[in-house]
C-alpha cells in the first residue's frame, strides 16, 4: 500500500508539467531552457513535500521511496514521449 501511495504522487507532478507546457508556445524561445528548469525545480518541489507529508504516514519507507522513483521515472518517460510528439518549434 505504500508503493502505492508514493506512486500517486504522479497526478500533481503531472498536472503541474503538463501546465507548465501549455506555457511554452507564450514565452521567448530564448527562455526555453528556463522552461525546462522551472519543471526540473517543480517536480523536485513536489516530490520533497509529497515525502515529507505523506512520509510520515507510511509504514514501509522502502516501498514509499520505491514508488516516488517509480512516479518520477513514469514522469520523465511521459515528457520525453510528450515532447517527442509534439516538438516545440521556434
């Protein structure tokens, strides 16, 4: 159950990356790379505080932690084949 409570962590990462994309075709492209970063720090922030909030709550840390880089591993395959498909032009 607390694989599964460190892989639900996903729907916010994901609401906030895919928010963060409807914002690229509205900014310089000289600023893409903020873009990039603005999800990097994002993400990160997300994660940090679903761990410390839900964290304490979970009995197996193993499995939480597990499940945390399960929904960041899905996080970044789900941008990059994102991205793949639908790449950003200038």
């Amino acid at each position: 159950m607390d694989f599964l409570l460190g892989l639900l962590s996903v729907l916010p990462i994901a609401i906030f990356n895919k928010a963060v994309i409807k914002l690229v075709p509205k900014i310089n492209p000289a600023l893409t790379l903020g873009v990039v970063m603005v999800m990097l720090f994002g993400t990160a922030a997300i994660t940090i505080i679903w761990a410390v909030g839900v964290g304490r709550s979970v009995t197996d840390n193993n499995g939480f932690l597990l499940g945390l880089a399960a929904a960041l591993a899905m996080n970044m395959g789900g941008k990059i084949l994102h991205l793949l498909q639908n790449p950003i032009e200038d």
